[in-house]
C-alpha cells in the first residue's frame, strides 16, 4: 500500500509541474527581406487591390520595406494568419510611414475577439513605431496591415513583430481645471448628439478615466485652490475617475519660462522653502484623503524644466531643485505610500534638454516615479522626436512615461476677443485644423505612448478640453475681461458639443 501511494503522489507531483511557455509563432517575413523587390511579398497574402501591394528597396532596417501605393484611389490588406497561439494578450508592433492621403494601419483580426487597429500617423520622412494589442482565444490570429487611399497615396511597413504581451494605456486624461470657472460664469456642455449634461460625465462616456486638477497657493480669482480642487475631487471620484494633482507652487500659472513664488512665500529662507513646499502639499493631499478622494497621482511642480520656485530652485542649482523636489515627493508619500509621484517638463521632442535633467536628477538623488511630458505637435519637434525621446527616457531611467500635457485644434476660429494662441490651418503637417485633423493628432500621439517598448507608455492627458470661450472665465486669473487664446483646442466647439476627438479616448 505504502509503494502505490508513493507512486500516486510522484504522478500527483509531476501533473502539477508547470509547463513551459510556448513563445508566439513568428512573423514570416516580417522584415519583407526574403524575395525583396518582387511584386508580392513572400509568406503574406494579398485582399483588395493587389497592384497596389508590393516590396521595394528602402527599409526602416534592412534592404527592404512593404509599400501600399497605386496610381488610382485603392484599398489592399497584407496579411497572415498565426496558429499554434496559446491563448493570452499578444501585440502586434510595426515600424510605418504613411503620406497625407493615406489612411493606414496595423490590426488583429480573427483572434476570437473583435478586430483591433492602430492607425499609421502621417509620416513622410520618419518611421515610426506602433502597436496594437489583442486577447487571442482559439488558437490563431491574423497579422493585417492595411490602407484605404485615394490615388497616390502611399505608406510602407517593415519589422512586423507578434509576441505575448500588452501595449495598452491605462491613462485617459482629461485636464479639466478651467472647469468650475467656466461653469460659475454659464458656461455649458453637450455630448456629441447634442443633448446637455455634465462636462465630466461626457469625458467619463466618452472614455477618459483620469482627470487632471492645478493647485495654485493663493490665486488672484479664488479657483484652482485648495476648496476648489476638493470639491472638484468628489466629483471626479464620484464618476469613478482618478485623480492626478497638479501642484504649481505659485499663485499663477508656473511653465518653463516662469515659476514664481507665492506671494505668501516671498523674502523665505530656502529652508523655509522646503518646509512650504512639504506643508502646502500635505495640506492639500491630507485634506483630500479626509474627504475619500486620495489622489492617485502628484505632480511635484509643472514643466519644470527651469526648475521652480525661481530664483532659489532653478535648475542651475540642482542640488536645491532636488531638495525642494524631495520634499514634496515625502509630502506625497506621507500623505498615501500609493500615490505617484510625477516630474513634469515640456519640450517632448527634445531628448538632449530630457536626458541632462533626469541625469542630474539621478546625481542629486531625486525621488519619483513617473516622468510627465508635455507635446504639443506644434511647438516640441516631429512626432518621431517625441517618439524617440519618450522611449529613450522610458528605458534609461526605467519609470513609466506619462503624455501629461497635449492638444491640437479643431479649426482656425476665433470664438472670443482674443487671438487665439494657435492660427495656422495646419498646424502639423498632414494634420489640418479641423475637427477630423484634431482627432488624427490626438489618436496618434496617444499611439506613440502606447507603443513604449515594455509597457512604460503610461497613459496621456488632454490639455483643458472644457476650456471653451465663457466670458469672465480667460487666462489670467487677475483680469476678469481676459480672454481665452485657447479655445479652439478644446473637445467641444463653438457650440458646445463634444467633437469626435473624444470617442478616441475610448479607442486606445
């Protein structure tokens, strides 16, 4: 008896050892090299116009690339399928380059879920990298790459890879920190069919899942405070949104090329400074966590590439920079362990400006835990520049990469008195100033974040899509008859109804 249930449990012991992982099937062909400059590329099937389907020299890597491009309008498919998949979340990733008159795109398609896809960005000259993920059930998938183009449009693909793993974005955000101001002075919200409602609970439907709140000290017009951001946080949380706190540690609006102190915190000693920027943050956070709306996110100062808290705390001085950061992280910290941390510069497209500062920040022994980007297309390099920037970042310094600031406008109106701060009718080349145009930027810069290699592509944040043109409530918090300059980037038009730049929220 003795011998047989020894027997039991060593096959008992050996049903129970895990088996090894099978590693997805691999792309064939996936660098198009193998019969390159052929009609057809090899190992990949052709749907639609076929002509229009073809390898040619010039590849991302390699001698060759696949190219879609016909001298008539066309729609074509490359595709194959992969079988043998253990079921589980996989990711399709490609290199691409599309023209202006080409929408194209990567997808997955028959993997027992529906399709999935990730637009190309328009991209004549660089090559850019995306991403799309799926759960595949039932053994296979099929790896498309697809265009619908009118005639001479054209966009390439090369290094096709598939593999288990996930590049999704667990951060839609919204910055909605104009809102109250706007709503106390009229103003008023609609979802995309027109009927009113509540500006948070149209971003809620629409897909976003975070939204965004500055904190100034003691601001001229009362808003963007302390009482305003609490009440605020119970209205977020109560829509089953999170929250990320965005301190400028000014009573005004803090960016590179200013950060000044509170006026309260005027003539302080730099170590007084420090214990201000802990107590203020506590304060605020403390006061949060009280009412059940502990925020889920920091930022310790916003864009602060010059550092804050001028002149004790510019980056010039990176030792007193990183003891003013450090003490908001503790305050962070002390307040909730699980809270983020978030260091926030602008200039995305600017790795030299990215790699100094968290360089210096590692020699000066700063706390954190996610790097916050503003890029807004316009103004911060070519999107293969952000792209390069954020990944190189994500991977030198091993933390998570947040998109914290971004917008794009939907047309070149004005809807108050004041010029608006962006004018021209294509702001980005291939991406016009039009409802259409400000929903291919947002699409696409949230599929840069996406396709960060390891899964640090964190999420990204819209820049004040509530703030629309309401008399009384424009930029500067001391002048009431202030205009806006803004409100052509919003999600909303001059009407007030959700544009369709929203529904890609619930895309990504």
């Amino acid at each position: 008896m003795k011998k047989i249930l020894v027997a039991l449990l060593a096959c008992a012991a050996a049903v129970l050892v895990p088996l090894p992982a099978r590693a997805a099937p691999t792309v064939a062909n996936g660098g198009f090299e193998t019969g390159g400059g052929v009609a057809a590329p090899a190992s990949w099937n052709t749907a639609g116009t076929a002509a229009a389907d073809f390898t040619e020299a010039g590849g991302h890597t390699g001698s060759y690339r696949l190219s879609h491009w016909s001298t008539n309008a066309y729609t074509v498919e490359t595709h194959q399928t992969l079988t043998g998949l253990a079921s589980g979340t996989y990711t399709l990733r490609a290199w691409v380059r599309s023209g202006a008159m080409s929408q194209s795109w990567i997808a997955l398609r028959n993997c027992g879920s529906a399709e999935r896809r990730t637009h190309a960005p328009v991209s004549s000259s660089e090559w850019i990298q995306i991403a799309v993920t799926q759960n595949v059930t039932g053994g296979q998938c099929t790896i498309s790459l697809g265009s619908a183009a009118a005639a001479g449009g054209w966009a390439n693909f090369d290094d096709v890879t598939f593999a288990a793993g996930s590049a999704t974005l667990a951060v839609k955000g919204a910055d909605t920190s104009s809102l109250p101001k706007s709503e106390a002075y009229g103003g008023r919200y609609h979802d995309a069919g027109g009927a009113r409602g509540d500006a948070l609970a149209i971003l809620a439907a629409a897909g976003a899942n975070y939204v965004r709140l500055k904190v100034w000290v003691n601001p001229a017009d009362g808003y963007n405070n302390k009482a305003r951001v609490l009440a605020m946080a119970q209205r977020v949380k109560a829509r089953g949104m999170r929250l990320l706190v965005d301190f400028h540690y000014s009573d005004t609006w803090a960016d590179p090329g200013k950060q000044y102190k509170p006026a309260a915190w005027t003539g302080h000693t730099f170590a007084q400074l420090k214990t201000d920027v802990y107590n203020h943050t506590y304060d605020v956070l403390n006061a949060l966590k009280a009412q059940g709306t502990t925020a889920d996110m920091v930022q310790v100062g916003n864009e602060i590439n010059d550092g804050m808290l001028w002149e004790d705390g510019r980056s010039s001085n990176f030792g007193n920079l990183a003891q003013l950061l450090n003490s908001g992280y503790s305050a962070v910290k002390a307040v909730s362990s699980s809270t983020r941390v978030v260091l926030h510069l602008a200039e995305g497209g600017d790795n030299a400006l990215f790699r100094w500062w968290f360089d210096s920040a590692a020699a000066n022994g700063v706390n954190y835990d996610v790097i916050g980007v503003s890029y807004y297309p316009y103004w911060h390099g070519t999107l293969g520049a952000f792209q390069a920037n954020i990944n190189d970042i994500a991977s030198r310094y091993g933390r998570p990469v947040l998109l914290a600031e971004t917008a794009y406008p939907f047309t070149t109106g004005n809807d108050d008195g004041l010029t608006n701060i962006i004018t021209a009718a294509t702001p980005y080349p291939g991406y016009p100033a039009s409802s259409a145009g400000q929903s291919a930027m947002l699409r696409d810069v949230m599929s840069i974040v996406q396709a960060v290699p390891g899964g640090r592509g964190l999420g990204a944040v819209y820049w004040e899509p509530t703030w629309t043109a309401v008399a009384g409530n424009g930029w500067d918090p001391a002048d009431p008859s202030s205009g806006n300059g803004w409100e052509n980037q919003a999600l909303f038009d001059f009407a007030d109804r959700a544009l369709p730049a929203l529904a890609q929220f619930a895309h990504q």
